[in-house]
C-alpha cells in the first residue's frame, strides 16, 4: 500500500487529499452548472443577482468529489461487488497515513488536532481584526457589511472547529486505549468523521468571496432568507459539523458501550470517558436537529419553500426554537469534554485519588439532562409567553446545581493534595477559575429582569468567552500538554509552554473582564460602533486582546520548535500517571495492546500504596505508577 521507493511524484498520486482537492473544485464547477441548467426560466430565480441553488448544487458535488477522491466510496463498492469485509485502510506507518482515509484512530487523532488547530488559528486572526476595527469608536477598518461579515466568520468558525476540538483528538485517539481495546466500533465512520470537518472550515471561509454573511453564528430567519450567497455557505458548512457531529457521537457510544476491556467496569471508566459519553449523547440528540433546521432555510432559500417566511405563512420565530434546541446543548458539548479533562488531569498532579467520583458522574448526566430543558432563556426577550419565563429561569438556574458537583470534585481533589504546578495541571486550575466567573456571569442572564437589560450587549460577549474560551480552550490546552507528547513522542519546551500560559492566563481575563463593565454600560454587539465614552475601555481590551494573540503565538512558536526542530523524545510516562494510556510504550503500536488487558482497578488510587496498577499489562510493568 505504501510506496516507498517510488519517486515522489508517484506518491503523491493516489487515492488522498491532493485528487481529494482536484476532484472537489471539480465538483463544484459541475455542480454549479447543473444546478445553472435547472433553474432556467424558474419563477424565484426571476428578479434576484444570485442562484442559491446552482451553488448548493455547487457544494453538494464538491463534497461528494471530495470523498471519492479521498476513496470513501471503495469500501461499499467493494462490499457490492461482494468482497468479504476487510479493514485494508489500516496503515501501520509512513506520513502518507496522514493525508488519506486511514482506520487507525490515533492517525484520526492527530489529523483532527492539526485540523482544529488551524481553523482555530484562522478564526483568532478574525478576532484581532475585529479587536483592531474596534480600537476606535467610528467605523474605520471595515465598514459595517465587513464588520458583520467578520463577527459572524469568527464566531461560525470557532464554535464549529471548537465542537470537535477535544472530542475530535483527544477522545479519538484515547477512549479506546483508555478502555483497553483496539480501536473504534466503527474506524470508517470515525475516518468519515474527520474527512467532513476540512470541507466544513473551506466552505465557510469561501463566504468570504460569496459577500460574507449578517446573522453572527446564530443564523436567524429573516435575515438569513435575505441574505447574499454567503449564508449559503454558511448553511452548508454548519450541517456538515452538524453530520459530523451525529456520526462522532454515535460511534463513541458504541465504542463505550461494546468495546471495553474485561474488568472495565462502569465504575472504573476514566472520567474523561465520561465526559466523552454524555457529550456523545448531547451529539446524537442535538446536532441532528441543526442539520435539519439548516436545510429546511437551505429550502427556503432554493426550492421556495416557507418554513421560516412569515410573509408566506412560516414562522421565524420558529427558527430561533430549533436554532436553540440545538444551540443550549450546543454549549454543553463545549463544557462537558473540558470537565472531562480537566478532572483526569488534577488527581495526577494532586497525587490524590479523584474526589467524589461518583458526584462527578452525576454532575456530568445532570447536565446533559437539563441541558435540553432551558433553550428558551436565549429567548426571553424574543416574544416568549411571558408566563413560561419563570420556568425557563428556574431550569436554567438549576443547572448550576450539577455544575456545582464539578467544583466541588475538583477542590476536593485538591484539598491536601501535593500539587506540582506543571503547565497541564496550571491550565487545569485556570479553567476553574474562568469557568467560576463564566457560570456566575451566566446567573445574571437566566435571571429574566437583568436579562432585560444586558441581552445584546457586550455583557453575553464576556460571559461566552468565559465559559466557552475560558473553560474550552483552555482545557484544549490542558488536554495538548498532557496527552500530545504521548501522541507525537516528543516532548514540549518547558519554558515556552510556561510563558505561553501566564500570557495567555493573564491577557484572556485582562481582554475579557472588562467587557462586562462596557456590557453594562451600553455597549451593543455585532455592532462596529461605540459611544465614545467607552473609548477607553476599548483601546485597553483590544490591546490585551492582541497580547493574548501574541500568547497563542508564543504557543505556535513551541510546538513547531518542539515537534519539528528540537525532536527531543518524551518520556511513556512524564507525569507518572496511572491511567491505561500511559502504561503503553511510546509511540503507541498499531495494535495498542499486544493482549486484550484485563482491568482491574481505575486510574485514580494515587497515594494508596495497596493500589493495584490499572491493568496486568505484559511484559514489563516497568512504567506502572503506583504511590506518589
Ligand atoms: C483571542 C481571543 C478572542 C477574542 C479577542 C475574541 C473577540 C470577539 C469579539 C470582539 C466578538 C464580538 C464582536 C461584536 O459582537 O461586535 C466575538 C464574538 C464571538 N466570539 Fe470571540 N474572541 C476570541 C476567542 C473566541 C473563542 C476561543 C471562541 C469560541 C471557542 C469565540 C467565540 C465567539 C462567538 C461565538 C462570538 C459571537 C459571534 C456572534 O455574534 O454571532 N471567540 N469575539
Ligand atoms: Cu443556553
């Protein structure tokens, strides 16, 4: 399968992302025509500048040339020729693995992390160009189409790479050792998984060339009806995270469900795990229903239907419930993975066993649960019956009550414990610290009468970040320190990476602090202008925005450093953990285990002497942390 000794040009033709490209600009041309040929002498065509529908069908054949250039269709048309079923696309080594269909998960792992990080890079730059447009109170840089367009890119952008930021690497590549199997149930899917989120993050960067799009993330109806060929693109890309996200969750649950090991017991499950499974199921449930809601305004837009017109009997109104059925629990399948994370990581730094086990679990199943109860408090000021207010307040308030368990786990661990601030265990507890605020900023929203007056303004602003930011990302990062050394066999500059963290720490909450204060004093979102008495405020925020930008740079500078240049190997165990996946050697073999493990004692017994080691592993237990 793999080509060594062939000339390079020889390689590079094949079934990967190259013919992958090729074959999908070439769809898209194709697509664009059949859709022109359709639509000649339609009625709702007449009138308008653009074909909405010559460009889904646009996008449509580009997605399906994109994966049969990336070989997607092979399988099936093997299986119908009727080959007996084989799982061929498991490579064992050579980076072409990297740019093709490969069913290894800890391929698929990294692809996702190298991915993610890029559209997050992108959508950050967005971000200092809104920063630098709001350096002054009038319009400047953009005008206000731009500024829209630009808000809107970074938002769409991030959320969308952001759903799969831990999930997509981290729980790719890890939930399947950590519960002692081989692989995924299902490694084409989770292959198909990844291939989807590349077209996803092309297609909505194409709107830049479409005129952009107005609605920010949340794509309301009308607007979204009357907008330029931008939303298209829009519509397109986020049903496609919304595809990627059903397939994600489904075969994490099966995998979780059908694959652990003997002795993986339901109590033993790492709670990283955990966090995995209740994202999953907020996955399966709510992502499904944003690939519907997008499609029917795709309908809307292209085939004349009239599911959010109200000038034609639809209901907009109607758009912002479904948006949010699928929006609420959206912002849990942001919190949930970091909770997961974060909560792996302290016992290890703590040298204590996880506090409350058992609490954390209910913490992460109460969540998800109420997480589908509160939708309409993004609402509150939309025209809901006024006497469903309360209820909604009351749900959402509730809510804080599982999260609570989360704190609580986490400053259990931590009480007594012989903590080593390591950068991993630093991001850990920043996360706490951020997400506090984030969740206490968050009670003055549910709250309907101080919602009244901070809805729309830079109030929501700071309170996302917090969480979404504050919690996510920095998670993200605790997640990269912790576990990408094991997955690359390289080891991060120490020194760099702490740099990178009291920058990033310090300017993140320098950025966004004070953008309550501006919140309430007026100032609006989406919006590129200012009352000039928030001039201050502003230069002071957009300055700190852009050190936190050089922050995440000083990142960028040590993973290439450390990754690319420097090379030095890591450890199979640099923080003496006693979770499953650092007892495998590093790098981790094809295979995983050479034996299928059996389990018999979870991750967290630190500081217990009597504690078996998580699983008998042959040969050697060399690498086994026991006490600390
Ligand atoms: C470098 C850090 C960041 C800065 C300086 C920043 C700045 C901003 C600003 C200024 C806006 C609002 C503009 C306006 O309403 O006029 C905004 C909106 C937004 N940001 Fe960020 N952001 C950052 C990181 C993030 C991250 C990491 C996420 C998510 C993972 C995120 C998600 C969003 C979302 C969802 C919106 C709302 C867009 C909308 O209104 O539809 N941002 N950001
Ligand atoms: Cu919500």
């Amino acid at each position: 399968m793999n080509g060594t000794g062939r000339p390079l040009w020889r390689r590079l033709i094949g079934q990967n992302v190259l013919s992958a490209l090729a074959l999908g600009i070439g769809g898209y041309a194709l697509g664009h025509w059949v859709g022109t040929r359709i639509t000649v002498g339609m009625d709702s065509q007449l009138g308008t500048d653009q074909n909405d529908l010559a460009i889904f069908m646009g996008f449509v054949f580009a997605l399906l040339g994109w994966l049969i250039g990336l070989g997607f269709l092979n399988y099936p048309m093997s299986r119908l020729a009727g080959r007996p079923p084989s799982l061929r696309e498991k490579e064992e080594a050579g980076p072409g693995r990297y740019f093709r269909l490969c069913t290894d998960h800890k391929v698929v792992g990294l692809q996702y992390f190298v991915t993610v990080l890029l559209f997050f890079l992108i959508a950050g730059l967005n971000a200092m160009f809104i920063r630098a447009e709001l350096l002054t109170p009038n319009e400047k840089l953009w005008n206000a189409n731009q500024y829209l367009s630009l808000v809107s890119l970074h938002g769409t952008m991030m959320l969308m790479m952001m759903s799969a930021a831990i999930l997509g690497p981290f729980a790719n590549y890890f939930v399947p050792i950590m519960i002692g199997a081989r692989r995924m149930a299902f490694p084409r899917l989770e292959s198909l998984s990844f291939w989807l989120v590349p077209p996803a993050g092309l297609i909505l960067l194409s709107a830049i060339f479409l005129g952009g799009f107005p609605t920010g993330w949340t794509g309301y109806a009308p607007l979204a009806n009357e907008a330029r060929a931008g939303m298209d693109a829009y519509l397109f890309s986020f049903a496609l995270i919304g595809l990627s996200m059903t397939i994600v969750g489904t075969n994490m649950i099966a995998t979780v469900l059908t694959m652990r090991a003997p002795g993986m017991t339901w109590t033993r499950l790492p709670i990283f795990v955990w966090g995995v499974i209740c994202t999953s199921i907020l996955m399966v449930l709510a992502a499904p229903v944003l690939f519907s809601t997008l499609a029917m305004v795709a309908l809307d837009r292209t085939a004349d239907t009239s599911f959010f017109l109200a000038s034609a009997g639809g209901s907009p109104f109607l758009y912002d419930n479904l948006f949010w059925f699928f929006g609420h629990p959206e912002v849990y399948i942001l919190a949930l993975p970091g909770f997961g994370i974060v909560l792996e990581i302290l016992p290890v730094f703590a040298r204590k066993p996880l506090w409350g086990y058992r609490l954390a679990v209910a913490g992460m199943v109460g969540v998800t649960l109420l997480s589908f109860m509160v939708w309409q408090h993004h609402l509150f000021v939309s025209g809901i019956n006024s006497d469903l207010r309360p209820f909604y307040m009351l749900t959402t308030e509730l809510i804080s009550i599982p999260t609570g368990f989360i704190f609580l786990n986490g400053l259990g661990t931590l009480w007594r414990g012989h903590i080593r601030f390591t950068v991993p265990m630093l991001f850990s507890l920043a996360f706490f610290s951020n997400f506090l605020l984030g969740g206490l900023s968050g009670v003055f929203l549910s709250d309907v009468p101080s919602d009244v007056s901070t809805h729309g303004s830079y109030f929501v602003m700071a309170h996302f970040h917090y969480t979404i930011m504050g919690g996510l990302v920095f998670a993200f990062f605790a997640g990269i320190y912790y576990w990408l050394p094991k997955m690359t066999g390289l080891r991060f500059n120490e020194l760099l990476a702490k740099i990178h963290f009291w920058g990033m720490f310090v300017f993140f909450n320098c950025t966004f602090a004070p953008l309550f204060a501006a919140g309430m004093l007026g100032m609006p979102r989406r919006v590129s202008i200012y009352a000039p008495r928030l001039h201050g405020i502003n230069i002071f925020v957009s300055i700190s925005a852009f050190l936190l930008g050089l922050s995440i740079l000083v990142f960028l500078v040590n993973l290439v450093y450390s990754m690319v240049i420097a090379r030095i190997p890591a450890e199979a165990n640099p923080w003496q953990s006693r979770g499953l996946e650092f007892q495998l050697p590093t790098p981790v073999p094809v295979t995983n285990f050479e034996r299928t493990p059996v389990i018999q004692a979870d991750p967290y017994g630190y500081g217990e002497p009597d504690a078996l080691p998580v699983a008998a592993l042959s040969p050697s237990p060399a690498t086994v942390a026991g006490a600390g």
